[in-house]
C-alpha cells in the first residue's frame, strides 16, 4: 500500500494538483531554476519568488532498484524530468526486470492510502 | 585544528557483545565509557568533556537530549557537545573535542557509542520511515517506499551504469572484510566468503545482495581524547588528531548525482589539514554499511580516480597483507560489527588499534604510523554527512 503523504500549509497546491492528474513544479522567478522537492523558498538562491508550474510529465530514468525483499517486490527509481530537476518515485505498470536506466517514462497517479493520488512514472 | 593544537586519542574500547538481551542501552553506554576510561588509565572523575549523539538512552525523552544519560553516568562537566550525523557522529565528536581542548573548553573528553537493535528486532536496512513528518521532503519520499538498502542499491546501479563497475568487484570488499573477521573472535560473522557466496546470495534490492550487507548488531565503543600532556602521561603510544574534515551532502535542489559522496568534500579538507596525501595512508578503516559505500568512499577519497574503485577493491587490494590499502581489519560492518546502525565509532577504534600496533597480528599493517577513518551518516542516495579523520602515531 502506497503511505499517505502528510502535506504542508505550503505544498498543498502540489497535492491538490496531484489529485487533479497534474504533476507541479516550482521554478524560481528570481534565478530562473527549476527545483524539487517543491520549496516557498528557492533552495538555489534563497528567493522567495518561486511559481508553481506544471510539468509536462516526461522524463527518463536516473537510477532505480527493485526492492525484492519486500511483500511485493517494486521499483524505486529517481527520475529526472524533461524540465531539469530530478525526483524520487516509483516506476510501475510494468516488467520490472526490463527496467534500464536512461529509458523514458510519464507520469502517471495511483491512489495512496488516503485516496490522495500520488505521482509515479510508466515506461513512455 | 591548528598545528599547535593537537589532540590525542588515549584511550578506546568496544563492547564485545553483538546481542544484548540482558542490557539496557543505558547499561551499554556505561560499560563503554568504563572501558575507554579503563583503556586509558584515568578516572570517571577526570572527565570534564562529553560528547554523544542521537543513540543515547533517554534522548527522545522530554526535555532530556543529553541529559537523561549525563546524569545516568554521574559526569560532571564544563564542556558538552552532542552533534548528530549518524554514523559519522563520533568522528565529528573528535574533531570537534580536538578544537575544544586547543581551546581550553576541557581537559578529557569522553565519546560514546550503543545500541541494540539486533535484541529490538529492527529491520533496519529494509523498513520504510514512519515518522518524521516534520521534514520537508517525506510526504515526497515516505510515499515510493525508500529504505536504506534501495537508496543505497541506487548508487550501485548509477555507479554500474556511469563506470561499467561490476558485482563482482563490489564482492570483492565483502570477501576482504570477511579475511579479516576471521581473527576476530568479537565478530558477528567470521566465515571467510568468495565473491561467489556474495552475488549467489539473495537480492534484497538490485544490485545489492544480502551480502553486500553490513550486520546489525549491538554493542558500542567509547573513545577519550586528550591534549598533548596528560596523553604523553599515559601508557599506550600517543594517537594524534592531525586532520579532520566534514561535509553533508543532499539532493541538491533536484540536481541529484549518486556517483560520488561528501567524502569528495570532506577527504581533501582532511588531507590538507594533515598535510598528507592518500598515497601516505597505511590503513584506512572506511564506512562501510554496503560494499558500495566504500567504493564510492574510497574514489572521493582520492584514493584512486572517479570511476575506477571497481578495479581498485578487485582481487584483494584491501586485504592486509596482500593488498595495497589494508581497510576494516576488525571486520568491518561487513562482519564485524555495526552496533546502533552507526558504524562511525568501529571506525575510529579498528585506527587506533593499527596505529598502537594493537590490531590482531594476523591483520596487523607492518610499520602503521598513519592511517584514516570516515564516517558516513544518513542515506548515500539522498542526505548524507561524510566525516573525515587522519591519525598518526607519535
């Protein structure tokens, strides 16, 4: 069962938009960076101008490994978005023996133990 | 630290038991800090510095941190420090006892280290964090199910993936660890391996097998550092603090690469401090909660180039007596030992012993008057603090 994730007053617009099918990014409007996981602040130069954006969802595979000591074996895997940032998640909707880093992949939602949709990614 | 500011370590020891059923984490403390005292010829009452991190008994307590245990122990201070990196923690705790006694802050400082999660029942390396929902990055992570062992099998998979870095050179640092542990009778796991046991053994998260694993275990270990006269007063050879650097590392914004560690940061400010380099090091005790770990480590280290550990640790190269750079001659986490899932403090011990010329004769580095030991706190895939000490012996 995928854990419920316990949003802040700051990130809700990004669970809301989840919940919407939507992935969001936050980008800088003083520095230009794009960063994640989404902050009020820009961890790059401390601005606190940060807009959120919406991602296009595509993005290749950085690294992964398949948990197999696990009641049900998965993939964690950070992936880095077409966007420049790269993000921890799970890679699903698939064999996960054919798995390969640099594979491209989008972003789909499952539902976590809440009902919240969260963010993974499938084979492209 | 200043040249003129050395410190010494005087006195060390580590818990004999690996699963301590019968003891509270409290007593574990206790006994290790009597045995470093013990080691190094002076008195409870000559502590006056005291440095712990998160592993004490009663730090989650209300109000208590550090205090549950100072008063549990009976010390009497002027000085108190209890930084938390993790596993990295006590070598942060001797650097930072070095500068406080060139500072004048005390005279003795006692370090140390416990825990029992063999007797608790902890699935340390393969249970996802429940708590902690005060940090920014949870609701993030919490929900793709991130353990110890997945976040650390994903810098094997990139190393693998960037530099052609194999399973069987990974097994390799197993199969050294376990030549060592054969000489100790302490060690949890003293069969010698091949680096067919290592990747015949189970995956627990790919590439990662069971293996390339360090134990859990209990125990703990205790340290005294000192300044140059009432360490040159005592009976074991003068251990100096020469170096000493530190480094955290994350993710970065986002900008996430797994191929190298803090150790990139905190090895070279270690070197320079010491004014040595690594081809100078005669032992190194290197962290080691997987094979990966170090092998990452010892490319940051500059031990060899970004890239090339895989052919470095290969065919025994850490061995002592075969290898070039003799590392964990205890045993390791490997195989030894990794009481509190915190393997910083072993490190440190396993030097001194070397550099005393203490270590078990089988392991013993022949002439060992300078060697290294890093610490690594956290998760190598996402928050990390890499801690750096050189020793030398006077």
């Amino acid at each position: 069962m995928i854990a419920a994730p316990t949003p802040f007053p700051e990130t809700t617009p990004y669970w809301e938009a989840a919940a919407r099918e939507k992935l969001l990014l936050k980008q800088c409007a003083s520095c230009g960076e794009y960063h994640f996981y989404p902050r009020a602040l820009c961890p790059f130069c401390f601005s606190d101008r940060t807009e959120w954006r919406e991602a296009s969802g595509r993005g290749t595979i950085y690294a992964f490994s398949v948990t197999r000591r696990a009641e049900i074996p998965y993939a964690i895997a950070y992936v880095t978005l077409a966007e420049g940032p790269t993000m921890l998640s799970n890679i699903v909707d698939c064999d996960l023996d054919a798995i390969r880093i640099g594979q491209t992949v989008k972003v789909v939602f499952k539902p976590s133990e809440s009902g919240q949709l969260v963010p993974m990614f499938t084979p492209a | 630290m200043s040249r003129n500011g050395f410190a010494y370590i005087a006195g060390i020891f580590e818990h004999p038991t690996r699963k301590a059923d019968g003891k509270s984490l409290a007593l574990l403390h206790a006994e290790v800090a009597k045995g470093a005292i013990e080691d190094a010829g002076l008195s409870k009452n000559d502590i006056d510095g005291y440095f712990c991190a998160g592993d004490v008994a009663g730090w989650d307590a209300r109000g208590a941190g550090p205090f549950s245990i100072i008063d549990y122990l009976g010390l009497r201070l002027r000085y108190l420090d209890s930084t938390e990196s993790w596993g990295s923690s006590y070598l942060v705790h001797v650097a930072h006892a070095a500068e406080a006694i060139a500072a004048g802050k005390c005279r003795v400082a006692l370090i140390t280290l416990a825990g029992r999660p063999r007797a608790d029942g902890f699935n340390t390396g393969t249970s996802v964090a429940s708590d902690g929902l005060s940090a920014a990055e949870a609701q993030f992570e919490l929900p793709y199910g991130p353990t110890v062992v997945n976040l650390y099998a994903m810098c094997a998979m990139r190393h693998m993936h960037e530099f052609g870095t194999t399973s069987e050179q990974l097994a390799w640092i197993k199969v050294a660890a376990s030549h060592h542990a054969q000489h100790n009778p302490n060690a949890m796991l003293r069969d010698v391996v091949t680096v067919e046991d290592v990747v015949n053994s189970p995956l627990i998260a790919d590439p990662l097998h069971r293996l390339d694993c360090c134990v859990i275990s209990d125990g703990g270990g205790a340290l005294i550092v000192t300044g140059p006269e009432i360490a040159k007063s005592l009976k074991h050879p003068p251990v100096r603090v020469i170096g000493a650097g530190y480094a955290p590392k994350h993710q970065m914004g986002g900008k996430i690469d797994l191929t190298y560690c803090g150790a990139r940061w905190s090895g070279p400010r270690a070197f320079a401090e010491a004014g040595v380099t690594p081809a100078d090091i005669k032992y190194a005790s290197i962290y080691d909660s997987f094979t990966i770990t170090v092998l990452i480590t010892l490319e940051d280290l500059g031990f060899c180039a970004k890239g090339e550990g895989g052919a470095f640790v290969a065919d025994g190269n850490l061995i002592s007596g075969i290898g070039k750079l003799p590392f964990n001659t205890d045993g390791g986490g490997l195989c030894n030992n990794h009481p509190s899932n915190r393997g910083g403090m072993t490190k440190i011990i396993e030097a001194v012993r070397q550099l005393r010329g203490t270590a078990h004769p089988k392991v013993q580095v022949k002439n060992c008057d300078l060697a290294l030991a890093h610490g690594t706190g956290g998760a190598l895939g996402t928050r990390h603090g890499s801690a750096t000490l050189i020793l030398e012996r006077e």
